[in-house]
C-alpha cells in the first residue's frame, strides 16, 4: 500500500540520512519513477524531503527533522482513532491488532492530544455497510490475504451468473467497496477484478513478480470511472413543485440528480423502467418535460 511505502522512506531517510532515487527504489521494490512520485507526495503532506544533486546527492530530510507522534495535530489524532472500519478488520483477522495499537498509541500521546483521541475513539463511529445490503459470506479472504501480502499466483474457482470457471492469477490487492470485498488479479496482461463471495475455492500456486509501478487505489479508482461510464443513463427533464423538492432529493434511487435549475431537474436513471417507478409516486408535484411518459 502507498501509505506503507511513504512510511518505509521516511523512516529509511531518517536512518540513512541520504539515499537515491535508485536505492530507494531497489529497497522498495519499485520503480524510481514511483519514488518521485512519493517524494512529491511527501512534500505535499508536509514532510521537509530535499533532493541534493551530483555526486554524494540524492534525497535526504531537512536537518533536525525526526517523526514524532507528539508532532501530531489535534485534528490527525482525531483522524487516526475515527477511521476504524471495524467489521472489514475483522474480516481480514486485525480487529484486536488495531485495538492494541491505538492503545499503544494512545499511551504515548501527550496529554493535550490524549483527550482528543479519546472522545474521537468514543463518539464517532464509521459504519462502511448500507441500510439494504446483507453481509457477504467471504470464507476465502484470508487465503487471498495471504496471497496478496506474500506474492503468490492463485488458481481459483469463480462463480458467475450459475457458471463456475476456473482462473489462474496473480493477486495484487483487496479493495473493500462498502462491506462487499474483491480482489484485483492480473490474468492475460490485464488486471480484473473478482468478488470475493463469488469465489468458490482457492489454491496457492508459485511466486509471481509484481508490476513495480501498480498503485492500488489508482487503478480501482479507474475501473470504479470505466464502470460508471459503462453504465446506461436514461435522462429525463422535469418540473418539481418546490414543497416536494426536498423529499424529491431524499426519494430519488437508482439514478441521481444532474442538474437543478429553479424547479427544473435534470436526472437520470439505470433504465427507463426505473425512472417511471420513481417518479410515478410523487403524482401532480413532478412535471415531465422531456425524456418519459409517465
């Protein structure tokens, strides 16, 4: 994970006190491209990361920086002890290691930042999981898991539609998309990605040597845009009645809202089927002007 790596520079240049590109890259397993890019990313958090050039050059932080829990703001104690998402932890077996570290944690925060932590550990809740959607039975994950942090190529049995295949691939991570778990494998010089609770056994193959410059979440971040894009869009134009306006925001499903202009909405929906059983409801507070017959 990026995190991961950002956090191996910074203690990697505060032990070596200078390193390149190059050895950082080798030391990581990764592209110096890729290091340049979390260089860039370093300086943007705010972390004093200097390049030096010529001989003897190379990356190196600023004199007397040292990272230092008690350097943490009120708001990133806040941030760490909120983001906790309980059940997918538990589902990856780290629920009490993340209870005991933020107990670590906690134990050597400064006062001032302590009473932070603790109402942030006590008052907030993230939930991941909708209203509607029941939990995916995931018995494979932690064999995937193990795929994923150890490199190892996996033949799995994938059920789709009634129809079971076999696949063989190389696991280079596991994304949580609400409370639904899937793994993005590379098969054929493509990297896809299979829901976990569709995935019916799994099997350790041999070792596989990751692609130096694949970064996770950008890669899921484009598949989740290609999906959208290849999702139908039936649009419909209509006046709302401005006393129905607010329940038309809450209400609407399936589709979403593209533009509000005085009481005209443009919308659209997965089908037009979906956007008649929508709109049907709100009888005489909706107008159709263009795209549907109700």
């Amino acid at each position: 994970m990026r995190a991961d790596r950002l956090l191996s520079i910074l203690l990697l240049l505060q032990l070596h006190s200078r390193l390149t590109a190059r050895q950082l890259a080798k030391r990581l397993e990764v592209s110096e491209r890729t290091i340049l890019r979390d260089m860039e990313a370093l300086g943007v958090a705010g972390v004093p990361v200097l390049a030096e050039r010529g001989v003897g050059g190379g990356w190196r932080l600023l004199d007397g920086y040292k990272t230092n829990v008690s350097g943490l703001n009120e708001h990133e104690v806040q941030a760490l002890f909120a983001t906790r998402p309980s059940k997918l932890l538990a589902d990856l077996k780290l629920d009490k290691a993340s209870d005991a570290a933020l107990v670590k944690l906690l134990s050597v925060l400064p006062a001032v930042n302590r009473r932070g932590a603790e109402l942030a550990w006590q008052r907030i809740h993230i939930d991941v999981s909708g209203w509607t959607r029941s939990r995916e039975p995931v018995p494979h994950l932690p064999a995937l898991q193990q795929a994923v942090m150890n490199d190892r190529r996996i033949r799995i049995l994938y059920e789709r539609e009634g129809c079971t295949s076999e696949r063989t691939l190389d696991p280079l991570g596991l994304i949580a998309k609400g409370m639904t778990w899937y793994v993005a494998g590379g098969i054929d010089d493509d990297v896809r990605t299979y829901r976990v609770s569709r995935i019916r056994e799994v099997e350790l193959l041999d070792s596989f040597i990751r692609p130096p410059d694949f970064d996770l979440a950008a890669f899921w971040e484009r598949s989740q845009e290609s999906f959208r894009e290849r999702l139908p869009r039936f649009q419909v134009v209509a006046r709302i009645r401005p006393e129905a306006m607010p329940l038309f925001r809450a209400m609407i499903r399936f589709g979403a809202i593209d533009e509000v202009n005085g009481d005209v909405v443009t919308m659209h929906f997965d089908a037009e089927e979906v956007a008649r059983i929508n709109l049907r409801g709100f009888g005489d507070a909706v107008e159709i002007i263009e795209g549907l017959t109700l």
